[in-house]
C-alpha cells in the first residue's frame, strides 16, 4: 500500500578528481570529474497535501521560498507533470552549506525522486534526469548512481560500480567558499592531466588506495588554497595524523582525508576534532544505501530502471 508519508536521505557527494580543461564561448568551463556519494546525509520529509507546496528547513539561515533547491525542484516537477495536488517537505540540514559537498543538490534530487513516488506520477529516472538538468549542475548526478565520472562539460555521466566502501574524514573549516567564485579565479590554459581522470577511476575500482594521490587531483585546490590559507593547514594535518591521501572537494573548502581501514580513520578523527568540525564517513557503493526501494521502484515504472551510459547536465560556471 502506498503512504501519503515519506522520509528520504539525500547524500553529500565528494570530487574524488576535478580536471578544468577549458572555457567554452557560453562561458561553462568543461571539466572531467569522478563523483562519489558519502553516508553524510540531509533529512527531508515529505506528505502529500490537497494543494500548495510548503517547505520548512532546520537551518534559519536558508531560504525557504524559491531560492531553496527543495522548492524550485518541487514546483518544476509539479508543473511539468501538472500535478493538482500539494506537499509539505521539512528539511533537516547536516550537509554543510557551500562546502563542496553538493547538499542543494542532493537535496533537489530526493526532492523529485520523493514527489514522483508521492504523487504517483511513475516517472522514470530518464524524465527526472531532465528536470534536475535544468536544476543546477550536480542535481543529474544524485540520480544516476553512486559513483560517476563526468566528463566533457559535465554533460556526460558514466557510472561507476565500486567494489567496496571506503573510510573517510570530511574535514570541514568554519567559512563557505562560492563556487560562482572559484571558477571565476581559473586562469587558462591549466596544466592538467586530463587523461588521469580515467586512471583514477581504474585505482578507484581495483581498490588501489596507494595509487590514488598520484593520478588524481583538484585543479580548484591551489587557487582555493591560495585564498584560504586554513585548506593547507588541514591537508598537513590530515597527513600527519597518517592519511594516505587527502584533497580538497569541489570547490571547497571541505577536505577530505582517505584511509584504508576504520580503525585509522577513527584515530584521526579523535586527534582532528579538537581543531576542526569532522565528519567520519564512508563511501556508498549503490544508490539504494540511502534511497528506499518503493521510491526506486516508482522511479522505474513506465520505463527502463536501467540508466543511459550519458546523461545530460549542465556545464559548472
């Protein structure tokens, strides 16, 4: 029996890899990245109302109107499905806000993947993958799987099926950094190794942790870094307390540190936490570690459940 109720996590994801290989005249910078989905999740709550659409967030700070990803996925799903009907949505936040960690998007994506299991629409995720490309652009990716490399503009996504989980420090500074900004400070032509995208991947899926921090890396780091002397002062310290490999998410500012075993990371969080917030997580390997199968089911009905090997999105600024 369906329920006109529903709870949802929406994952934060980290950039395991982030090449800049150019500016193309529409002013999107075109990137080759692996995508990667960690158990740090957003909450959101959702029932199914006679009419409107009402969101609250745990976080004062937040909007709740349409600047909120939560509300302009709602009303964009609603309108293009011509739905008559309402929701209540409350988020509870844990993802930190521009940190790197995709969170808005994250968010926007439970947010269509639960109103099309709410509102029994039976969408499949081919037709969501439209609307979160019109979102934002790391909305597709928290429909596609768990791990992913996007490549060209960020506009093709090939997923990626990691043989197991890994431990890992998000280490997150007490300041925000616009991702509108970092891309703005890139200086063209970057020396990057754009080719090392593809190797990373092949580390990441034969469980080479020692051969990650040669392959892989952040072209944002050292312009962020530059900006926010605090990022090298956690890098050193992430690898001091015996990390193997540590990097900067995104746009940062969140580091993150990546270990080998739980008992390792678990050490360092406890040496870490009296300097910096920290968050002890591991990767996700499937995309129904954190979404139920009813709402996965309702999101393959009427179609496919299997994804295309590339999914639209919109370039990064």
């Amino acid at each position: 029996m369906e329920s006109d109720r529903l709870r949802l996590r929406a994952p934060a994801k980290i950039n395991v890899s982030l090449r800049i290989l150019g500016k193309r005249p529409d002013g999107y910078h075109e990137i080759e990245t692996i995508f990667l989905m960690v158990d740090l999740c957003d909450e959101l709550e959702m029932e199914r109302t006679a009419g409107g659409l009402h969101l609250s967030c745990s976080d004062p700070l937040l909007p709740t109107d349409e600047r909120n990803l939560v509300s302009r996925a709602a009303r964009l799903l609603a309108a293009e499905a011509g739905v008559r009907g309402g929701a209540r949505l409350t988020l509870r936040k844990q993802v930190p806000v521009a940190a790197g960690l995709g969170g808005g998007s994250s968010d926007a994506a439970a947010t269509l993947l639960g109103l099309n299991y709410l509102w029994r629409l039976g969408w499949p995720r081919r037709r969501l993958l439209d609307l979160a490309a019109r979102l934002g652009a790391d909305v597709p990716f928290f429909l596609s799987a768990a791990c992913a490399i996007g490549t060209g503009t960020g506009a093709t996504l090939e997923p990626l099926r990691l043989a197991r989980t890994w431990p890992l420090l998000l280490i997150t500074p007490g300041f925000q950094v616009s991702t509108t900004w970092a891309y703005g400070q890139v200086k063209l032509p970057l020396t990057s190794r754009a080719a090392a995208v593809r190797l990373t991947a092949s580390h990441l899926l034969g469980a080479a942790v020692e051969k990650l921090g040669a392959t892989a890396g952040n072209d944002l780091q050292p312009i962020v870094a530059a900006a926010y002397p605090e990022i090298g002062r956690i890098l050193e310290a992430a690898h001091q307390c015996g990390a193997p490999w540590a990097f900067m998410s995104g746009s940062g500012p969140t580091v993150v540190a990546w270990f080998a075993t739980p008992q390792a990371a678990e050490r360092a969080a406890r040496r870490l936490a009296g300097s910096w917030p920290v968050h002890l997580q591991r990767s996700l390997v499937d995309l129904a570690e954190v979404y139920p199968e009813v709402v996965l089911n309702a999101a393959a009905e009427g179609g496919s459940a299997s994804l295309p090997a590339t999914m639209p999105r919109k370039g990064v600024p």
